[in-house]
C-alpha cells in the first residue's frame, strides 16, 4: 500500500495515477489519516444488473425493433 498526505499526491499526481493502474492500493491522507483510495476505472461491455445474478450483455437491454415490438405486443 502506498500512503501519500495531500501535497506529495498533489506533486506526483500522475505517478499514483500509474500506481494505482496497475493494481497498487494508493491511498491519500489528511494530518496522517487516510482520506480516500485511488482505484482503476474498470470498462467492460457488460452490465450487472441487480435483481438479476450474473452479467447480461449490453445486447439484452437494447431498445426493441418495430417487428420484435409487434411481436412483443401480439400485434
């Protein structure tokens, strides 16, 4: 873990930015207490939505078609 206080993540802003990329746990401290935690962004094609187990694909929760609709509708 790396523990920075305000000013030294103030001046080595991107090097805890390549740190915490690349899985290291930074965290910033205020008076030697820790504050926050920089962690990755992770981007994926993929929700999870909650009431539902697992991951469903972005497929799944595009808006239907005019024919799918119809269908939907039992028109």
């Amino acid at each position: 873990m790396v523990q920075v206080n305000v000013q030294e993540a103030k001046a080595t802003l991107s090097r805890l930015l390549v740190a915490a990329e690349s899985g290291h746990e930074v965290v910033i401290a205020r008076n030697g207490q820790p504050v926050v935690r920089l962690i990755p962004v992770r981007r994926n094609d993929t929700r999870t939505l909650g009431f539902m187990p697992g991951v469903v694909s972005d497929e799944v929760l595009r808006p239907l078609d005019d024919d799918d609709l119809r269908l939907w509708e039992g028109v």
